[in-house]
C-alpha cells in the first residue's frame, strides 16, 4: 500500500516544531497532486481487495447467464474507473464523479444484478 505521508505541524510554515518532532505525528498527505496520488492509490486498493468476490460472483453468474453478466460487468467496471478518477479529485469522497460511478455503475447496474442471477441460479439449481 504505497502511500505518500506527512508530518502533522501547527506551523503557518508547515515545519514540524521540536515538540512535534518527538510526538511524530504522521498523516497521509491530502493537498495537491500527491493527495490525488494518494486517493487513487487508496481507490485501486478498495478495488483489488474487492477482486476475489467480484471474480467469483462473475463466475457463477456466467455459466446460467453469459450475456447478462458480461453487460453487468462492463457496467461494474465502468463504475470502479470513474470510482478511481472521481476519489482523485480534489474534491474527494464527495465528487459527483466518484458517486455516480459507485452507486450507480457498481451497486446498482452491476453487483445487485450479478447477485441475483447468482441467486436466482442457485434457488434453480437447488429445485432440479
């Protein structure tokens, strides 16, 4: 998890002072371009910590729903590309962006779906 930090300074001149020195408060730099870094960094983290369930829930989906899980998983994908460049923003958690791509491309038009044909593949599978 590469991250660029600082330390934490009251100073107007943002230099640490000797009594913060030895305290060492250490935080991720957000301001500027290596906030952006860091923030992209952290969005594609959430993403491959996310992998293995995407990855299985697209597998079980494929095989009783092949061309719905591949549109559902565009979407899905779409969603985390427009997550990664909105949370880069220096607007952050709250860009339109980063929301839109989140709540509408992943959950809504790509997870919640691919859970239900799961599901639904299941329940199917279960009854013969």
């Amino acid at each position: 998890n590469q991250q660029i930090y600082k330390m934490l300074s009251s100073e107007p001149n943002g230099k640490p002072t000797e009594e913060e020195r030895k305290r060492g408060y250490v935080v991720v730099e957000n301001e500027g371009a290596i906030g952006a870094f860091n923030r992209a960094n952290r969005s594609m983290h959430n993403f491959v910590e996310n992998n293995v369930a995407t990855g299985a829930r697209i597998l079980c989906c494929a095989f009783v729903f092949p061309f719905p899980t591949f549109v559902t998983t565009c979407f899905y994908f779409v969603g985390r590309v427009m997550h990664q460049i909105g949370y880069s923003d220096p607007v952050g958690f709250n860009s339109t962006v980063r929301l839109v791509g989140f709540i509408l491309f992943t959950e809504l038009l790509g997870e919640v779906p691919q859970l239900g044909m799961c599901l639904y593949g299941g329940i199917m599978a279960l009854r013969g």
